[in-house]
C-alpha cells in the first residue's frame, strides 16, 4: 500500500470524525425548529455548497450530465437513503436527550465496519488488532447490556453508517459527484417538505429572527466538508482502520453529552469507556509501529 496514500487518508479521516464529534453542539444551537425541518435544510444547504464546488472547478455541466443517467442515480439510491437514515437518527437524538445513545451508536459501527471489511474484502488483522478491537468489542456490548432497553437510536445509526461506508468503497464516482447525487436525491422530498412547512406557517419565516437563515445555512458546510473528507479517507484506507477511527466521534460527543448536556454517565457506563479505550490504545499503537516501520497496514499473521 502507498504509504503516502495511506496517511492522506489518515488525516482526511480523523479530521472528519472530528467535525462530526462536536455536530451535537451545532444540532442544539439550531434546535428551534423540528429535528424534521432540520434535516430537511441539511440535505438543501449541502446541495447548494455542493453545486458551487463543482462550479469552482469547472464541472457542473458534466455533472447534471451525469445526474441525467437513470442507470447512476439508481447506483446512488442506496447510499442516499442509508445517509439519509443517519442524518435523521443522528439529530432526532441529539435534539430529544440522546447524545449519550448516539455516542453508543458510533462505538458500534466500527465493529459493523470491520465485520464488513472481513466479509467483503477479505481485511486480514495482526494480532495486536484483533486484540485491540476485542477489548473495544467488550466496552460496546457491556454498555449495551447495562443500557436497560434496546438502544433503538445506536443501532439505527450504527448499522446505517456502516452501511453507507461499505457502498460508498465500491462507489465509482469521486466523492463531490457521488454526494452532489445523493443530496439531489434526497433534496426533492426534502424541498417539497420545506415548502409545504414555510407555507403552512410553521417554518422559520415569521417565527425566527431573518439571521437564523444563516444560522441553518452553516449546515451545509458542516455536512459536506466531513462526508467529502470520509468519502476521500475511505478510498485511501482498508475498511477495518476507517471503522477504528470512528471512535473519535463518539468519544467527543461522549464527553459533551456527560459535561455539556449532562446527561446520566454511571459506573457501568464508565467501565464500558474504560474497555474502549484499552482497545483503542492497542489499536493506535499497532497502527503507528507498522506505519514506522513502513509495513503494508494489513498483515497477514497466524493466530
């Protein structure tokens, strides 16, 4: 594997998890209109950023192009409705008292992801791996035991994403045109549902202040700079690593739904952390000695 490669895809990663570690604060910032209404302003506003990108380069016309062939956007559905589902779970969470359950989601959906990278594309793991995800696997499934019912809103999330991340490695598209498709795709419904909200009276024209339009607006710059950086990172990276670095966001959002939110964090949810990060350590540390060493990242070893 390149290694060049390998580390862009790194960087593209991380940063993403980061911007979609601290989305809890933006989602309650904006939080005065429905968790619908905002979803729905999401998919437009990323569209339109979208649309100016291609321009920039030079590339709308080859675009709609190619948004006209029913054989690409039948390619594009699939990925369209799974990110869709996960935009949607992730701000009905945040906005009724579920960041904690969200941050759950996100702490499953690497081992989906690796699980897929196994099934799929053969992803072999060193054994320090397989250690490292084993421990991670434990904190996961003891918080979901301890939890008290069945986390509806991480497993819809968790699935979803994973899902969306195993379509979008066998995507040919490059990351700008596959999510300028799925935003069109999603963006029709969501278009006739704004206007049938503004109409109605119940949108923000006459409710809100006329900057909460920019305020909404930024949600376009939030959603696609991440979902392009992940597109990039997960071209780069073997499914299994993508999977690992996704606990980046979980744990910010962990740590906002405890100090900022406050919402309830007892000694089982502690514990469940506390194996998460043993494996997460593990983990890292295998990644950066075979990165040292400038071994391939996916080695075959005996068990």
């Amino acid at each position: 594997m390149d290694q060049k490669r390998y580390v862009e895809g790194l960087a593209m990663g991380s940063a993403a998890f980061v911007i979609w570690g601290l989305l809890p604060l933006y989602w309650k910032w904006v939080s005065a209109i429905s968790p619908y209404e905002i979803f729905a302003q999401r998919v437009m506003w990323s569209f339109v950023l979208v649309i100016i990108l291609l321009s920039f380069k030079g590339q709308l016309k080859a675009f709609f192009q190619l948004a006209r062939q029913p054989k690409h956007l039948l390619m594009t559905i699939g990925p369209a409705f799974f990110i869709s589902a996960n935009w949607m779970g992730f701000i009905w969470g945040v906005n009724n008292g579920y960041v904690l359950e969200t941050s759950l989601g996100y702490y499953i959906n690497p081992l989906v992801l690796t699980f897929f990278g196994r099934v799929f594309f053969k992803e072999n793991l060193t054994k320090m791996q397989k250690i490292g995800i084993g421990f991670a696997a434990v904190g996961v499934v003891y918080k979901t035991l301890t939890y008290g019912r069945i986390p509806y809103v991480a497993l819809l999330l968790a699935f979803s994403f994973a899902i969306y991340g195993l379509l979008k490695k066998k995507s040919q598209f490059s990351s700008v045109e596959g999510f300028g498709i799925e935003t069109l795709i999603i963006g029709v419904p969501s278009l006739i549902y704004l206007i049938k909200v503004e109409t109605s009276g119940a949108g923000i024209v006459g409710n809100l202040p006329p900057f909460y339009w920019g305020m909404i607006a930024i949600s376009g710059i939030l959603t696609a700079v991440p979902i392009l950086l992940y597109a990039e990172g997960t071209k780069r990276l073997p499914l299994s690593i993508v999977g690992f670095l996704q606990y980046i966001a979980p744990t910010i959002s962990l740590f906002l739904g405890i100090f900022v939110f406050h919402e309830p964090f007892d000694l089982n949810a502690l514990l469940a952390f506390i194996f998460i990060w043993i494996g997460l350590v593990i983990f890292t540390r295998e990644q950066y000695l075979m990165l040292k060493m400038k071994k391939r990242p996916m080695v075959v070893e005996e068990s």
